[in-house]
C-alpha cells in the first residue's frame, strides 16, 4: 500500500489532484481500495492501478486534443497558402492575358512594316528601272542602239501596270 504522497511522486502529480479523483472521479471505482491508517490515506496496488489508469485516459485525451488542435491550425495554414497560391496563378493568367494582347499588336505592327518595306522595295526598283530606261533611251537618241528590244520594254510596262506603279 502507497500513501498518498509516495503515489504524487511517482505519478508526477499534486496530492490534490489524487484526492480528487478519490473523492469525485474514481469515487466508485475506488471503493475498497482505500484506507485510512494512523489518519493517513492508503491506497492498495489495485487502487494505485486504477489511478494510474485514469491518469494514462486523461493525458492521451489531452495529448489528442492537443494533436487535433496542431492539424487544425497546420490545415487553416495550408488552406491559406493554397489560396495565396490561387491569387497568384489568377495574376500570373492576367499577365499571360496582357503579353498575348502585346504580342498581337506587335505581331499587326511588324505585318505592316514588312509591307512597307515590300512597297519601298518595289518603287526602289521602279526608280532604278525608269533611271536605266532614261539612259537607255538618252544612248538611244544619241545614235546608240538601245539594250532592249521595244518588245522587252512593253512587257514591263504591262508587269509594272498591273501592279499599279506605273507614272
């Protein structure tokens, strides 16, 4: 048999904290385990064991409980990481949004400089053609025989008439 006291040392807990579960929550359950000898109180093993049962059920409920709190807070965490996460991706899709709209209006620009590159090329190209028939028809008037044939020259009139870049 263990007195009150030896039993608080062992089990790690106050002397009121046994008393209590003597009088209140092991009260039925201790019944004839207890005794009180020289008025002082004395448990026997079978007692002692119950008390040790009763205070193993108490710390594994607050040890879940205290687990359960942890996982709930660790899931409220992930929960708002996950939706910083989502607020993320939705400004990164409007990013992707704005650089394709960027892209476009690039894409239109560069269609029209290669355009009005193809335009300055071709009247590059007129220009040259009319300056070589000038001085063709300038060798012509001089009594040198012209490079081309009336026949060439009325082909690329024709070619240039079509394309609209004839004077």
């Amino acid at each position: 048999m263990k007195t009150i006291k030896q039993l608080s040392s062992e089990l790690g807990i106050s002397k009121e904290a046994i008393y209590k579960k003597l009088k209140f929550q092991l009260k039925d359950e201790l019944t004839g385990h207890v005794l009180k000898i020289d008025n002082i109180t004395r448990v026997d093993e079978e007692g002692e064991r119950l008390i040790r049962q009763s205070l193993h059920h108490e710390r594994r409920e607050a040890l879940e409980t205290l687990i359960d709190d942890v996982i709930d807070a660790e899931v409220v965490e992930l929960n708002n990481g996950q939706n910083h996460l989502s607020e993320y991706v939705d400004l990164l899709k409007e990013q992707v949004k704005a650089k394709d709209i960027q892209i476009e209006t690039q894409s239109c620009h560069i269609g029209q400089l290669i355009r009005q590159l193809g335009i300055n090329q071709m009247i590059g190209h007129n220009r040259r053609l009319n300056e070589l028939t000038q001085v063709q028809a300038g060798r012509h008037s001089n009594g040198v025989k012209p490079v081309k044939s009336a026949r060439r020259k009325e082909t690329w009139r024709r070619i240039f008439k079509k394309r609209g870049l004839s004077h």
